[in-house]
C-alpha cells in the first residue's frame, strides 16, 4: 500500500489562489503613482518571493525612493482591497482540501504573504481546513529559505521528509526540496525546472489523498 503524506503543506498565491494578477496590478498601480516603471517581466521575477526581498528589488528596479517595508504595506494594502471583492481560487484547490480534511491528513499553509492578506481568503475557507498558518511575517528567512516549511512541519509535529508540498514557483519549489519534503509542482504563471524532489501534475482538479500518496517520494 501507498503511505499517505503526514502531511500537506500548501503554498498560496498561485497555487491554492490566483493572487498573483492582483500582486503585478498594484506594482503598476504604484509604479504610476510614484512615477516609476514596471514590467511584466519584472513582476515575474517575484513570483514565489518573500516580500521584504520583493520590496527591495521594487525599490532597485523600479526604481522607488522609499523604504522596503512602506513598499511592501503600499503593495498590501492594494491587494487586500482586490481580495476583499473577489478570491480568485485555484481549480480544485478547495475540492482537495475538503478531501484531505476528511481523511484526516493535517495539512499547513505556508505563505509569503503576510496575516492581515492571508486572513480574509481563510474567511472563505471551512474551520480547520488547515491546522497551521506560517505567514511570511513570522519567519526570519522567507523561501527559498527552507524554514517556512521546517516551520509547518515543527507546528504539526511531523517530519518534512514525510510531507508533500504544493508548490506553483521555482522560490517555492526550493524552499519546499531545501527542507527535505516532496514537491508537488503545479506550475502557473511561472516555468518551474525539474528538480530531484519535484514531481509534477497540470491541475488539481479531481486529485485525491490517494493520488497525492502516489506523488510521494522516498526519504
């Protein structure tokens, strides 16, 4: 028989939501009020990464003569309005959570986003969907740092060896392979390489704890 996960560890922005447009509208929307420049190719860059480092590069590229932190609340405060009219889900995100919840699989999110972003969109999910919330605000080092999924897997009192991560970014797929777990890549917005704990799938639609089982890697 197949070992199910210990547990799964989600990412967000990407994977179970499709934040990221929200993200590069509000670059735009700051590089127009600031009188910066922006690009696509730019805000590509960023996909998957920790905000601090987002802010930084914001303030070289853009360029922004303002401090990280303020580019980062100025970027919160543009998305979280966005989320507060619509969540953009994921296909089959919400379905796969229901079916882990309902096997008893913990499950962790863990974002670079911040809590006062993530918390509006767990509003809209069923209470316990996930046993534990590591947000980019409380780690020291955002992926690809593995400590944001050593953290989830400390929280559920699991090994990450053990663990399958979902990941959409290259930043996410190392942070996740960094801390020893399985990653699940379901690549969007950005093109993600093979790795040598990466296994791959198009969509989580109709997967199953099972299916999720037979991703699983050895140690």
């Amino acid at each position: 028989m197949t070992t199910r996960p210990a547990a799964v560890l989600w990412d967000m922005d990407g994977t179970l939501v499709d934040t990221e447009p929200y993200w590069i509208q509000t670059e735009f929307a700051m590089a127009e009020r600031y009188g910066g420049t922006w690009s696509h190719e730019l805000a590509l860059e960023l996909v998957g990464s920790d905000l601090l480092a987002s802010g930084r590069f914001i303030r070289e590229h853009m360029p922004l003569d303002l401090p990280p932190e303020e580019i980062v609340e100025i970027m919160l405060d543009g998305v979280v309005r966005l989320v507060a009219q619509e969540v953009p889900w994921r296909p089959g995100g919400r379905e796969l959570l229901s079916s882990l919840r309902a096997d008893g699989v913990p499950c962790a999110l863990v974002t670079m986003s911040y809590e006062r972003f993530v918390a509006p969109i767990l509003e809209h999910l069923p209470a316990g969907s996930f046993q534990a919330v590591v947000t980019g605000d409380q780690v020291a080092r955002g992926k690809p740092d593995p400590e944001p999924y050593l953290t989830a897997a400390r929280l559920l009192g699991v090994d990450a060896a053990d663990c399958l991560a979902i990941e959409d970014s290259p930043t996410g797929a190392r942070s996740a392979e960094a801390a020893g777990c399985t990653v699940l890549v379901v690549p969007h917005h950005v093109p993600v390489a093979p790795g040598e704990r990466r296994v791959f799938a198009d969509t989580l639609t109709d997967l199953s704890t099972d299916d999720l089982a037979a991703y699983l890697l050895p140690v």
